[in-house]
C-alpha cells in the first residue's frame, strides 16, 4: 500500500473494508469500516449502517443501523440524508426512540465533534513528515466517493494530491464538503427572536 493512501487513514482503512466487502469478507469489512468511521469518514460509516440495516455479515439491527446513517448523514451529505430519511419512515416507533438512544454513543466516539480532531492530529503529523514532493509524478487511486448511492472512486494526479486541501485538515473536510455537495445553508446561521402574541389586534401596518 502507497504511503499517501496510508497517511489518511479514513480512505486506507475505507478501501481496505470495501476490498474485504466485494470479496464477501464481512467480518474483516466491518472492522476496517469501523477504523475509517473512527477518522471522520462519512461513506464509510454509512457502509456500516447498510451492513447492519440489511443485515449484511452481522445481525440485522435496523435501529443500530439508522444510527450509523443518522451519524453519517451528519453534514447534510445529500445521498446519507436521503437513505437516513428511507430508513426513519419504516421505523416504529418504539424502534425510532431506540435508534436516538442508541446513536448517542456512536455519536461521541464517531460524530465530527469527537473524529475530526483526531483526524486532523493524524495530518498534522504525517504533513510534517512529507517534505518536499517535487518532481514526484504520476496517478494515484483514492476512493473519495464511495459509499450507499455514491460513485466508484476519484483519480488525482500525485504532485496535485501532496495539495494542502489534502493535508490541512480544516481544508481537507472543505474538500470533502464540495465533493459530497454539502448545501451551503448548513454553515449559515439563523437567528430568531422573541415570540409575541399579537393576540386580537395585531399591530398596524406601516403607512405607505
């Protein structure tokens, strides 16, 4: 394995589990899902809840598996939402308050607020250590887009991938918002004020 795929380890361990998945090595595609899921990784963790969801190698847990969905579907990333919200509609329920309940631990050991830090400590390290790439040509495979309802993969060229939105990390997960089409409105902020009850008499227009 290349060093750059392996200085990431949301895409090495992601292409490890979908490598272990196509060859129906479910046990293994679990694990190395779970490794990706820990770095940030959307697609991987939505890989885990349609593993559970349809019971794919584990169990079938369908409240387990919309919880990985609810975390994947995290950012607003449009096809997680659209499976979250398939999977929320066929829930009971009972089944609905188990799934919340449920996804409060994944949440703190996997949600962003937990995974990105620990993503970002992995690229300032590796980053540090790279040193100059100049002169250092050629493709390399990496597979951004995969996942539920996602394409098969991305080619970069290997000096545009040493680019600092592959290494910062705060550049890094804006990168990986434009790729997934995260929708703007999601970072802007909406402020509401005080209720008032107009009551009967609502107040007056303003005069023309």
């Amino acid at each position: 394995m290349g060093r750059p795929v392996s200085a990431h380890p949301d895409l090495r361990w992601r292409r490890e589990g979908l490598h272990a998945y196509a060859n129906k090595n479910y046990d293994e595609a679990m694990q190395y899902f779970l490794r990706a899921a820990r770095y940030a990784d959307k697609p991987a963790q939505a890989m885990i809840a349609e593993m559970y969801w349809k019971g794919i190698g584990v169990a079938q847990d369908r409240a387990l598996g919309y919880a990985w969905m609810d975390l994947a579907a995290e950012r607003f990333y449009s096809n997680f939402v659209i499976i979250r919200e398939q999977y929320w509609e066929t829930l009971d329920a009972a089944t609905q308050a188990q799934a919340i309940e449920r996804g409060q631990p994944l949440l703190a050991e996997y949600g962003d607020a937990a995974a990105k830090p620990r993503m970002a400590r992995i690229l300032r390290k590796q980053r540090a250590g790279t040193g100059s790439r100049v002169g250092f040509t050629g493709n390399l495979q990496i597979i951004p887009f995969t996942g539920p309802n996602a394409g098969t993969g991305l080619s970069i060229r290997a000096d545009e991938y040493y680019a600092p939105k592959y290494w910062q990390a705060d550049k890094y997960f804006e990168w990986q918002d434009q790729m997934w089409n995260a929708p703007p409105s999601r970072k802007g902020k909406v402020e509401v004020g005080e209720l008032q009850d107009i009551g009967k008499n609502p107040p007056p227009k303003d005069s023309p």
